[in-house]
C-alpha cells in the first residue's frame, strides 16, 4: 500500500539526513541568531533574491546556511529543511521579521541624512 511506502521513504530520508549530518563537522564559528529555522530561511531566500549573495545555485546556498547558521531552538540545520522553509507563506513567520527589518532600513537611511 501505498501508506506503507511512504513510511519506508520518510524512515530512510531521516535516516539518511541523520547519518549526513553526523559526517558534517560542527562549526565553531556558526552565526547564532535569534531567529527560528524559518524565520532565517525566509529571510536570508529574500536577501538572496535581492542580489545580497552570489551563490550559483538554492541548493548551495541552503548547505552554507545550514552548515553557518544555528537558530532558536536549534543548534544543527539540514540543507533541504532550509531549503524547504524558503517558500513559507506563514505570517508567524514573517510578521516578526518586519519591525527588525524596518529598523535596519531606518539606520541605513540615516547614514544617508
């Protein structure tokens, strides 16, 4: 049945997401933020998107992110989580970000007065 494949296939995904991820040497110089997986996800999707970055590929970005980053709750990040959380819709999500990236675009435009 097809309820039966689909649980063999997440088993093996986590299995091997997990055995990945213990062959990824932990960085002592990740960036600790404040936000949580999806949060940061969105956000760093948007400054890519906008030409912050110049990585060839989402998926490489997704690994440099993952291998950088830790977040709210969560030391270790995979590539296709972060990758997957790009594309959120979720307005508990975003809301949050808004009031900090306002108050960034306020100090960049007051180095301009």
């Amino acid at each position: 049945p097809v309820d039966e494949a689909l649980a063999k296939w997440i088993d093996a995904t986590i299995k091997g997401l997990s055995d990945r991820l213990q062959d990824v040497p932990n960085n002592p110089m990740k960036l600790k933020t404040r936000l949580t997986a999806m949060q940061l996800a969105l956000f760093e999707k948007t400054l890519y998107a906008h030409g912050f970055y110049d990585e060839p590929t989402l998926e490489i970005f997704s690994e440099k992110i993952a291998c950088n980053f830790s977040t709210k709750g969560q030391e270790v990040l995979s590539a296709p989580s972060v990758k997957s959380k790009m594309y959120t819709k979720d307005i508990s999500a975003i809301k949050p970000l808004e009031p900090m990236v306002a108050a960034v675009l306020d100090d960049l435009r007051s180095f301009l007065e």
